[in-house]
C-alpha cells in the first residue's frame, strides 16, 4: 500500500497480518466490545469482532531521504516471548526489494521504539555475528528510550531483544541518539509520545500543506481510540499511556491529518463523545 503526502511517498511493507490472536495485547478488547463499534468493520475487524492488525514497515521517500520506520521482526531470531516470532524465515527482504527498496537503498532506518515487533530486521546474521541489514543506513534511536533498554533489559525476552537487534547497531558504530522532538528532515519531526515505552516517538510529516502522523504504537489498534484506557499489556506506563493517546488524538482529531498506525493501515481520527472513532481512507 502507498499514499503520498506532498512530496512525501509514504509504502508498507507487510511482514505480517493476523485476524485475531490479539487479546494477549489487547484483553479488553473482546469480540463483543470490538462489535459495539461498527466503523471498525471491516478495515479493522471483522463481522465476528475479530481485530485485524499487522507488523509491518513503513518506507518514506522524500527528496532527500529514504527511510524506514520500524523493522518487524525479524529472521532467526530466539528469545521472543511468542514463540511464531522465533527463528522466522519470511520474505521481508525480498519484498523490499521487490517493492523498490533494495536494503543497501536505504539511508536511515528511525525506529518509534525498541520493541522486539519494531527493531527485528535492524539485523541479520552473517557468519554467526548480527550484522546491520542496511548497511548504508545511519540508525535512529530515541535517546531515552535506549538508555532505558539499556540499563532495564532484565527479563530474558528484553535482553534477547536488546541483545540482537539493538546493540550490534550501537556496536557498528550505526546508531544516532536523538531527542523525542528531533527534526530529521525538512519534511520529517518526531512527536514524544511515551507510555508504550518510556521514549517512543510518533512520526509528523508535513509536505506541500499536506500532512500525516505515524503513531508507531501509541495505539495498537483503533479500538484503542473509543477506549482511551484500553492500555496494551506491552505499555510500561499504561497510565501515561492513556494520557498520551487522549492528548495525540486531541490535537490531530478533525483535521485533514492521515493518521497510520503501528500495526493498522491509514486513516482519520474524528471526535466522538469524550473521545474518538477511525475513519479508514478510501
């Protein structure tokens, strides 16, 4: 899928999509619940309530730049906590490639935050070491949420993660720590946006008086716009969480702004009640 925002290209690349199988991150949102709100039907759920989601990349191309934001999983990679993400062997690279986006193509990889579905393709093993998969590319890292991964990487799963996917970027002499308001570009501007993680980052676009708002996982899904306490079992502060969402939403609701998810396709926020409902494009 590919939209454009100005001057701005903007194409996912799916690693991969799922119908149901979310209440380990969204327990809340059960098939009844997910059925109050038709205007989820059927871009993201299904007639049953069913949540469609997926993990996927996001290519921006712009004038002087291209970009990934975030890396899905990964291949051959141990340690996850869901066992289908361990030792993956999906086409992401091939459907890059196919896509127009040859790794050695890309010059910046920008990561919202260092969780194991958004950091997996940073690397690859090649004779038994992780490698950066785009060599070329100079790696975004929040500064905060680095630190915070750097020094909380307790539980086996986060070290793993840290361990794999992150480190060997910092080791290579990749990574760039930026600040949760960092300017990438003349078209490109983080927004903090922490309580998923502690330093997690949306993406603000803004082209030719045309605009777009990555929320990496601010939301998981839009579910989470009617809910504003629907806070993911993977949030390390689900009170910040919350407040993050109701201010995020707040200030892009009832504007052109087209909005994509983390894990959902584009849309727009549009105010309902005390909070929101997604309109999915066209």
């Amino acid at each position: 899928m590919q939209w454009n925002v100005g001057k701005v290209r903007i194409t996912k690349v799916v690693e991969l999509e799922t119908v149901g199988s979310t209440r380990f991150i969204l327990p809340l949102a059960t098939n009844e619940e997910i059925q109050k709100l038709p205007w989820l039907i059927p871009h993201f759920a299904n007639d049953e309530g069913r949540l469609k989601m997926s993990i996927h990349s996001l290519v921006l191309e712009t004038p002087s730049r291209r970009i990934v934001v975030d890396t899905g999983l990964g291949n051959d990679k141990e340690g996850r906590d869901v066992p289908t993400w361990n030792n993956r062997n999906s086409p992401y690279l091939e459907t890059m490639t196919a896509a127009g986006f040859p790794a050695e193509s890309i010059d910046t990889v920008l990561c919202t935050h260092l969780h194991v579905d958004h950091v997996g393709w940073n690397t690859r093993p090649v004779n038994g070491k992780w490698v950066p998969t785009f060599a070329n590319a100079r790696y975004l890292f929040g500064h905060t949420e680095y630190e915070h991964w750097r020094d909380h990487s307790i539980e086996p799963d986060k070290a793993a993660v840290f361990n794999d996917s992150v480190k060997p970027i910092v080791d290579a002499g990749k990574a760039d720590l930026i600040a949760s308001d960092h300017r990438l570009c003349e078209e490109i501007s983080m927004i903090p946006a922490p309580g998923h993680s502690p330093g997690q980052v949306s993406v603000l676009i803004r082209s030719e008086g045309e605009e777009a708002l990555l929320i990496g996982d601010t939301a998981h899904h839009p579910c989470q716009m009617a809910h504003l306490d629907w806070s993911s079992t993977a949030d390390s502060d689900p009170v910040q969480s919350a407040v993050t969402r109701r201010e995020l939403f707040s200030r892009f609701a009832d504007r052109p702004t087209m909005v994509i998810g983390g894990h959902f396709n584009a849309g727009h926020i549009r105010r309902e009640g005390g909070a929101f409902k997604f309109i999915a494009l066209a």
